[in-house]
C-alpha cells in the first residue's frame, strides 16, 4: 500500500507563530531597563559622593570660622588698635577691626573653602539701644553666624552662643567670708586706722556701693565689733579702728550667696571639678604647686598682662614683699599671706584652707574683690564650710577696695564658654 505525503500546512498552532520574537524583544527591554537603571544609580552615586565631599568642606569651613572668632574673643588675635584686648562690646559694634569677624569672605590657606561672618548680635539688647545710652555696658553673650563655602557652590550655615565668662558670679561684698560651722570665724582687721576696707567702686564707671565685708548671720556680731575697733565680742573698744565703709557688714543668705559658696559641693566642683578652676589653670598653663613656682614663672602673677592672667596655686602662697605685681584671678588653696609690699588687681579665692594673713611691714593693695572659704577638697556631700581666718593684724597698711572694671578682667582670664552650636 502506498504511503500518501500530507502536503496541507498545519493550521492548529497558527496563533502562536513569532512568540519567540516578541519574548526576545521583552526580555531585551527589561536587561536594557535594568542596565540603564545600574547606570543611572553608578552616576548618582559619583555625584553624591563628590558633593558630598564638597558639603563636608563646607562644613568645615563654616567650622573654622567659628574657631576664627573664638580666637578674637580669647585675645589669640592682634587686636585693633594693637595691645587691645577685643571686648565682646567692641565685637559686636565694630566687627570689621577683624579680619575674621569683618563679614568679608576670608579664604582659608591652602584650601578651596572660605567663611564668612554674616551676624554677630547681643541677644539681649538685638538694637544696640542699651549698649548706645550706657558706654559701661557688656554684652553677657553674643550670638554668632557663620557660613561656610565649599566647592560646587556647597555651603553651610552655623550659629554659635558664647557667654562671656566661663565662671562668672555675683560681688555683693568686697571680701566676702562664708561659715557654716558652730565656731566663730577669727577675724582681726588691724589696729591701726590706715587699714582701709571699702565697698565703693574705684573702677572709672563707678557701681553702688557694696557692703566691704560679707559674712553670715552668726559672725555678724564679731565682724560688726572688730570694724568699730572693738574685740569680736564687743569689749576693748580704741576709738581707732580700721577704716570700714560702709562699716555694717553684709548677711549672707541665699540670695546673696554666689552659688559657688552656697554648699560645699558646690565649691568642690569649682575648684577640682571637670570644668573646674583647676582644670581650666591646666588648660592655660597656669597651674602650680607652690606659690614661688606661679611668681617665677614667665606671667609671673599677671602683673605684665593688661588683661591679667589666671593663677592656681595648690598650695600657699606669699604677696610681697616686693614681688611683681599681679592681675586677673588668683586661686590659693593654702594660706595666702600678705607681706610688705604688693599690688593685686582683680579677684582672689583662698579655697580650702581658708586662712588669709598679714605680716611685715610697707603697704599692699588688693583692687577688686576676695573670696576666703574653708573646706575640705574631698568628703561627703553633707559636708559644711568651716570657720575662716581673716587677720590682718601683722603690721604694715593694707588698702582692699572694691573694683568693678577689676572684676570683670578677672572673670575674662577664665575665658570665655560656648553654651550653643547648630547648623541651620
């Protein structure tokens, strides 16, 4: 039988002819989207990347130029006119005696990226109207903004909050003498009328008067006694006692209490804490152990820095005779004595021991304002400030007045305190 060849086409898989062409093509367009998308996230991320660097020299840049005007305020930069010291006044009414704090463009050596000062304000008088009707006012912060250039057009903005002085306390009292002890603080003011103790300010632009002496309630009968030339308790009166104005003393309470004298916590952290007086003397290269150690040493006791120096010395320390004179804020934790000669301007803290001593004869002057508290360095909380010494009986004369300009140089030495950055 012969076999008969179908030559008809086979029409039941007609609807399927060019499937593989169309899968081709879907499957191509998918890899094409696919590669072109590798392509696109590849280029993203290389740009992202180089702006991303350039954002981060801005950033820095905007950084600089916070440390720039930090520089100007700590006195680390020529001051205009030169030997100055660039007041936070002065810093915010005539910016453009600095380079850095001038709104100019500075370009930062060596580098692509420049800063820019755009504001420096007082936050508490932003239109100058206080600073304009009083020539004595200093701002107590200032707020500084920054910007930061970088390549590619980056820029950053940053603002900063520097408070003037990073200790910074109430005078209420020229010498003021805390006791929190049932014994009563020994007190000896001189016998002679030409010891003088004065609460009014010998500084050019004169405050109110204070009280010379701070004392708390308990001791301010013995205080009272002694500046009227009698003994603590009230007997023995000459008629020529040292010369007290005014002569009633001030009772310490809590609100006339710096906080740094209001616990012994508190006056522990002052001086030994972390932020402490004595962290900040080491900082500044002004720490000592022994009192002939801070005089000999090349800013001696400040006397030569017309802004003053801070000077911790651990241990005692003697004033005079005939030593240089000093200036800024002197701390003693052992006994400081007064001998012969001498000046100091601004303000002492005999902390810890707490003894304060006049011998020797020649005359010495302290301007501005002195802290005496005794108190162990380390204990328990519940610790107590004990009964101070204070005698000046040991011949000689001795003028300690009150000072506000003193004062307030004083407080400048510790330097100055950023509260607050942010980028904005």
């Amino acid at each position: 039988m012969k076999a008969t060849a179908n030559t008809q086409p086979d029409t039941s898989r007609k609807g399927e002819r060019g499937a593989a062409l169309v899968m081709t093509i879907l499957l191509s367009t998918l890899l094409l989207a696919a590669g072109g998308t590798l392509i696109l996230t590849s280029a993203l991320t290389g740009t992202n990347a180089i702006d991303s660097t350039a954002e981060i020299q801005a950033y820095y840049a905007a950084e600089a130029g916070v440390s720039q005007t930090l520089h100007v305020l700590r006195g680390n930069v020529e001051s205009n006119p030169s030997g100055t010291w660039a007041t936070f006044r002065d810093v915010v009414s005539s910016p453009n005696l600095w380079t850095a704090t001038a709104g100019n463009l500075v370009v930062i050596p060596g580098t692509t990226t420049a800063f820019r000062v755009t504001s420096i304000i007082d936050p508490d008088d932003p239109d100058g109207s206080v600073r304009a009707a009083n020539d004595s006012y200093q701002p107590a912060r200032l707020r500084i903004q920054v910007t930061g250039s970088g390549p590619k057009n980056a820029e950053k903005h940053m603002e900063v909050v520097v408070r003037r002085f990073a200790f910074d306390f109430p005078v209420n009292s020229t010498i003021t003498l805390p006791n929190q002890s049932d014994d009563p603080l020994t007190i000896d003011l001189g016998s002679s009328n030409v010891t003088s103790y004065s609460g009014t300010d010998g500084a050019g632009h004169p405050l109110p008067t204070i009280p010379a002496f701070g004392v708390t309630s308990d001791d301010y009968s013995a205080t009272n006694n002694v500046a009227d030339g009698c003994e603590p308790d009230g007997t023995g009166c000459v008629g020529n006692g040292p010369n007290v104005d005014p002569d009633d003393p001030l009772v310490l309470d809590d609100t006339s209490t710096p906080d740094f004298l209001k616990s012994v916590t508190n006056a522990r952290l002052l001086l030994d804490g972390p932020n402490g007086l004595r962290e900040m003397a080491i900082n500044q290269g002004r720490y000592f152990t022994t009192g002939a150690e801070a005089i000999n040493s090349s800013g001696g006791l400040g006397g030569s820095n017309p802004n003053g120096v801070l000077t911790f010395v651990d241990g005692d320390l003697t004033l005079g005779p005939g030593n240089p004179t000093g200036q800024g804020m002197l701390v003693v934790t052992g006994t400081l004595t007064l001998d012969g000669n001498f000046n100091y301007d601004g303000v002492i803290l005999v902390l810890g021991e707490g003894t304060v001593l006049r011998s020797g004869g020649g005359h010495g002057n302290i301007y501005g304002a002195m802290f005496v508290a005794k108190f162990e360095r380390t204990g328990a909380e519940t610790d107590l400030f004990q009964a101070p010494t204070f005698d000046i009986s040991g011949g000689g004369t001795a003028n300690i007045q009150y000072n506000s300009v003193e004062i307030e140089k004083a407080k400048s030495s510790s330097g100055h305190q950023v509260v607050g950055v942010r980028e904005f």
